[in-house]
C-alpha cells in the first residue's frame, strides 16, 4: 500500500488522463480536453445510427481514435489497464492468444477448442478463435469494450463481455497521415528497442461514388528482455500489416464496404521464467530455446447496408472470412536445460454472416435478425521431455464448429422518459471433433495434416435461447439510471491437450460424454449514468450481480509424466457481485482528472471437481479462490493543455492504475501478483500544422508481471544444470510468461 501511495502521488505530480485525446491546438482550435470531452458514439446496441456513449443502458467504455492515438496503444491489451474490472491480457505461453477476462469470467488456456467469454468483434465480423487476437493494432477509428453478457445482439458465447474494434474506414475528402514511433528499454541489463512505422491514405476515387483508404504497419522489435545466462535479447519479431477498403455509394440508400488485411508475424516465443529458480518481481530468466511464433492470418469483410422505408430503417449484411495459420515454440521448463519444450501447429478457417434490421415503429425501436458462423480447426501438439522419455509426444485434435442464431430486441418507449427493453436470442450450436491423445509415439505425426490416429471421435450440440429485459430511466437529457437481467451461455466442447488418457475416460465415464457441458449465466446490473450539460462533469456506476453454473475452467496440474496435464471441467456454481465507477471533472478548461474504481466479490457456491489436486472434492474446493478475479482495479489521471501560443500546445497526461492479486490457477498454487502501472506522455502540437511530436512511457514503476503462472513439477538451482524433480524441489517451478517492464518511446506524428 505505500509503494501506491507514492505511486499516485508520482502521477498526480507529472499530471495526465485515463483516456486522453492527442489532438491539442488542431486545425480547428479545439485542445486536447476539449477532444476528450467531445461526444463518443458506440454501435453497442446496433440501432441504425451510432448513439452516444452516455445515452445507451450499457457499461461500456469506449475510445475513439484520438483517444487510441494518445494512448500509444500498440495493441488491445494496452487497454488493459484503462477500464475497471477488465483483464485484457495476453496469456504469453503463444504470442498474441488473448485470455481476456471481465467482471471475473475468463480464461487461462491457449488451447484453440476453448470458446472465449470475451467476444472480440472487427468491423461486425465475430473471430472465433483466442489465437492471434492480440496483434499490434493501427488505424483504429474506435474500440468499445462491453462489460458483462452480450448473449443477445452479440450471442456467441460472450458471456464476460465483447469487444468491438471499428478499423478506419474511407473517407469523402483526401487525407494520409504517417505515424514514427520507437520505445525501448532504459535499464541496464534489459535487451533493445522496438520501432513502429505505421502510415495511410484515404480519399475519393469516383467522386461521390467511390471511396478508398490504404494502411500499412510494420514492426521491428529487437528484443526487450535479455537472457542471463546465453546473454541474446529475446521476445523480439517483425510485424508486418496492410489493409485496404472501399466504400462503393452506388445510391444514396445504399453503401457497401469492403475490407481485407493480411498480417504476418515472424517473431520468438514466450520469454518465461521459472518461479522455483528466479525471484518473483525480477525480470530475471534463462531459456535455453528461444522458441519461435510464426502467424499469417487473413481478415476480410463485406458489409451492405441498405436505408429503407418499412420503419424508416436499415438493412445491414455483414460476411466474415478469416484464414490464420500459426506454428510455435516454447521453452515451457524456463530453464537453461533441456527439460521440457512444446510446439504447435494450428490452423483456422471460419466464415460468417449477420443479417439484420433496424428500425423505428410508433413509440419501438425494433433490431432483429439471423447469425451463421462456421469455422474449421486442427490443432498439432508436439511435446519434448528427454527426462522423462525419449520418444516426442504427438496429439492435439481437429474440430468443424457451425453456428446459427435468430435475434430479436424490442425497447419500448412506455412514457417520454421511461423505456422498457425485451430481447431474445435462440442459437443452436454443433461440434464434431476427432482427438488425438498428446502421448509418447514412436512416429511424429500430424493432426493438422491428419497423419495423427483419432483416439477420440465425438459429436455434439447444444442450444439455447438467452433472453433479456431492462428498464431505462431517463430524468434529465443528463441524467439516466437502467436495470437490467441477461441470461448468456457458453457451449460445451472439447479438450485438445489430453495427456492423460486414462483420467480422461474416467471423467468420460463419470460424466457420460467426451464433451464437457455448458456453462450459464444469470447477469443483473443496475446503472446510472451522468453528464452535465458542458461535459465538465461524467460521472457512470453500475453494480452487479452474476450467477455462473457449471463454469467451464481449464484446470492444470503439474505432472511427473506430462510436465502439465490440462482437464476442462465444468467445475462449479459461483456468485460474483461487483461495482464499478469511471468518473472525469473538468477543474479548469485546461486541468481534466479522471479516475475509475472496479470492486467484485466472487466465491464458489458449489463445487462438483477436484480442483485443490488433493484427490477428493470437498470443502477444501469450496474455500479456493476463483481464478481470473482481482478484487479491486482503480487508477486516477490527469490532462494539462499548455497553451504556447505561436510555439504551439503541449499536452502534459498520466495515468495510474492498480489491479489487486489474483489467483491464476484453479488450485490456487499459481498467483498474479498485484500491479500499479505508471505511464505517462509529454506531446507537443507543433507550430507546423498536422505534426506532433510525444515522448512517453510505460510501465514506470518497472512492475513486474506475467501473463500466467503455471506449475511445473521441476525446478532447482542453476549450477546442476537441471532441474530437480517435484520430490526433490517440494515448491516445484513455474512457466510464468513475463511481460514488459519500464519502456520509454518517442513518437512522431505527420498529417497530410
């Protein structure tokens, strides 16, 4: 509590914001506050047009793309840090597999059949898969990021939250703009930098008719960690990212838009420490395989949307395609021995569409329509343990995944100021999987090139209809208060990573199936939202309370024959309730502070697995901590516009953020341990017009932090050379994916 204390005394001094605009002294005279303070629309409920952020019932927080440009976000998990009770975090064990999780639902897996509960959309188009979503991000026209179930205009299993990422779109009038940046780290023993090049261009091709916009993004990240013991940075890569849309206005009812990008990641595998050899808090490590993480992936889009009379509303059609190839390595044992290493090969494929309507009848907005979803998934998993066999261990599994889904949502105006929402959604959902066990095999095989035997053939579905209801109040045009009830579900599956067929079919034979089942939720909040009549004054709170049954959770143990086996269990009945405040004053037209709070309290009301490891499920299970759920996240920031009249504006912001501990594994022997993030930047609108210049940082405290912390059943000290077995070393080691420490960055921006 006292390094906090200092810390936020620290941020008060050098003075910034949560979620700053970086526009100061633009061509049409506003400051940065002023941008900040501008009115954000989201689309997070999918009415014809766009609705301010503070009229619509729903815990949303939204950035717009000055926001986004300010905030020097690389990638979505720098918005990890902006938002109370959000977890957006790369697990690290596979480069940029999102594990994100809100008011306590998430995930601590990288294995690809394991639905998100965090949906991520771009441009409308659903990404069915956890692997590849946190890329280096650019040209950003905005990021909604939705706290608790959207199962109804969003469906699809998100029962955390969603996350909504609108890329730029093609513009009427002509502009480009360029984008510099390099950070690095400034303390002794860290490795090198990373520079950032982003640019694009954007304008008419047929006036009035056609429109085009062109974005390209390349990364070279030298490395920012340094191995202690070969002495080679490692975590580096290159990132290289290009994007082209049109915008095609064949009447004025009718736009079509089109976009497709292609990334491609050539970068090193996780850099990972072994807690049982490293101290915890350091960013000391030794791996001796650098690993590797290859990904090409292709996202394409084409939306259509259509203004009609019926209603006086909108039509709208979005397909999806996406393509993603990835291959990893990883030194799992975080040592430099060669006890434990991993690769992968995983391939995706999915195609999507929505159709739906938008429209306004008497005193009812009505939004309806159709979701289909296919995706294709084969995953090789290939384990290396000399200590334990000779033989590489070979498995993984393949799965065809289809979706459908009809929706519906009324809100009812019952009087000028009060609005009564009705909603239901229906999705039927299907999984045929064929799995290979990950066991010792004399020959390499391949699941992905279906070389590998099916150990396990299965086929299975589930359907549901997830309802919604909701009240919204409306006292004053500043001034609301909502309540609302959502139900949400997460299908069942399957697991790819079976490395203990004989448990395996013993929780096959307890439960009757191959799959595990479903996991519902029951979510009631009740909000308030304020903002006073010149923006000086925002004030939203919401609390809520979930009730989850039969959570779904990958629950590890380390294993002497395994290294770690993984079993997805529907583990338990759980109670979460939390509260959540975000809140901006403006002090002076040229001082805005801001802050935000996020409390939840969650605890296991029946537990139905052996989640502690002891061997039997009782009150031991009961009493563990839920993973994924820090009990309390907050953080102040401030803005300070400095006028410099002929010699321009600078704009002064910082913002500090703590997130509590909170456990990582089921079994409560895996933590994250608590963190206070420091950043802060020093940006300065040039007298030439459209050119900005900012130095910041990140991470100024230097706080060490993981991506996840699972247990390994070896560890011991350096000099041997190996690792001790589990019996020798009773705390046993950790694979704990280290994340970035103190960066500084200088970064230059050119409009045109």
């Amino acid at each position: 509590m006292k390094r906090f204390l200092i810390s936020t005394s620290i941020a008060a001094l050098t003075c910034g914001s949560i979620t700053p605009s970086f526009a100061a002294n633009s061509a049409d005279g506003e400051s940065t506050i002023d941008r900040v303070l501008d009115v954000i629309t989201v689309t997070a409920r999918k009415k014809k047009d766009a609705e301010n952020v503070q009229s619509v019932p729903v815990a949303v927080t939204a950035f717009n793309a000055d926001t986004i440009e300010a905030l020097q976000v690389r990638d979505i998990e720098g918005l990890s840090y902006s938002a109370p009770n959000v977890s957006l975090d790369d697990i690290g064990t596979s480069k940029g597999v999102a594990n994100f999780s809100i008011r306590g639902l998430g995930i601590n897996s990288s294995i690809p059949s394991i639905d998100p509960t965090v949906g991520v959309f771009v441009d409308g188009v659903y990404i069915g898969l956890n692997n590849g979503l946190i890329q280096d991000t650019f040209d950003l026209s905005s990021i909604e990021v939705l706290r608790g179930p959207q199962g109804l205009l969003f469906g699809r299993n998100t029962t955390g939250g969603a996350v909504l990422i609108n890329t730029g779109n093609p513009t009427a009038e002509f502009e480009a703009k360029v984008r510099v940046a390099h950070e690095a780290p400034v303390d002794s023993g860290r490795g090198s930098g990373s520079t950032f090049l982003q640019a694009y261009v954007s304008g008419p091709l047929v006036e009035d008719r056609l429109n085009g916009r062109l974005s390209a993004y390349y990364n070279k990240d030298k490395g920012y960690f340094k191995d202690l013991v070969f002495g080679d940075n490692r975590g580096g890569g290159e990132t290289t990212l290009v994007r082209g849309s049109l915008e095609f206005l064949p009447s004025e009812s009718l736009r079509i838009l089109a976009k497709i990008e292609h990334v491609n990641v050539d970068a090193d595998g996780p850099v990972s420490q072994n807690r049982g050899v490293y101290e915890r808090g350091t960013f000391d490590f030794s791996n001796d395989n650098q690993g590797l993480f290859d990904n090409k992936s292709t996202l394409a889009s084409l939306r259509a949307d259509l203004d009609v009379a019926f209603g006086d509303g909108t039509i709208s059609n979005i397909f999806g395609y996406r393509d993603f190839q990835q291959q990893t390595s990883g030194d799992i044992d975080a040592l430099p021995a060669f006890i434990f290493h991993s690769d992968s090969d995983l391939r995706q494929e999915q195609v999507s569409n929505e159709l739906r309507y938008a429209g306004r009848f008497g005193n009812v907005d009505l939004t309806t329509g159709f979701f289909y979803f296919k995706q294709d998934i084969a995953y090789t998993e290939i384990r290396h343990l000399p200590p334990v066999t000779p033989l590489s261990f070979y498995g993984g599994g393949a799965q065809d995944h289809t979706v459908w889904g009809v929706f519906a949502q009324a809100d009812i105006d019952v009087t000028e100021k009060l609005t009564a929402t009705l909603g239901l959604r229906y999705s039927s959902e299907e999984k045929d999987a064929n799995i290979s066990y990950t066991i010792p095999r004399a020959a390499a095989c391949s699941v992905v090139d279906a070389t590998c035997p099916d150990d396990v053939t299965d086929k299975n579905d589930w359907s549901n209809f997830t309802p919604k209801l909701g009240l919204q109040y409306r006292f004053s045009d500043t001034l609301q208060a909502y309540a609302s009830y959502t139900k949400g579900f997460r299908s069942g599956g399957y697991n790819f990573r079976i490395t203990n067929p004989v448990a395996f079919l013993e929780q096959v034979a307890a439960t009757g199936s191959f799959a595990f089942d479903e996991e519902s939720v029951d979510a009631y909040e009740l909000g308030v939202k304020y903002r006073s009549a010149d923006g000086g004054l925002t004030l939203n709170a919401a609390v809520f309370h979930t009730k989850v049954d039969d959570m779904q959770r990958e629950v590890n143990f380390a294993s002497a024959t395994s290294g770690v086996s993984q079993f997805i269990l529907n583990t338990a009945d759980t109670d979460i309730t939390g509260l959540e405040l975000e809140a901006s004053v403006r002090l002076a037209s040229n001082f805005l502070v801001t802050g935000n709070l996020g409390l939840i309290d969650a605890a296991y009301q029946d537990v139905r697995s052996d989640i502690s490891g002891d061997g039997v499920t009782d009150g031991a299970d009961l009493a563990l901590e839920i993973p994924r759920v820090p009990d309390v996240t907050y953080g102040v920031g401030f803005i300070w516009d400095m006028d410099m009249g002929k010699a321009g504006m600078l704009t002064l912001r910082s913002n500090i953020q703590y997130k509590d501990r909170f456990a990582y594994s089921d079994n409560n022997l895996g933590w994250i341990s608590s963190a206070t993030m420091l950043d802060a930047a020093l940006a300065w609108q040039t007298p030439l017009e459209n050119v900005k210049l900012a130095l910041y940082g990140k991470n100024l405290l230097d706080e060490s932090v993981v991506g996840g912390e699972t247990q390994l059943p070896f560890g011991g000290p350096l000099s041997t050379g190996v690792a001790q077995p589990f019996a020798a070393n009773p705390q046993g080691g950790t694979f704990s994916t280290l994340k970035r420490g103190r960066v500084l960055g200088l970064e230059l921006i050119v409009g045109f």
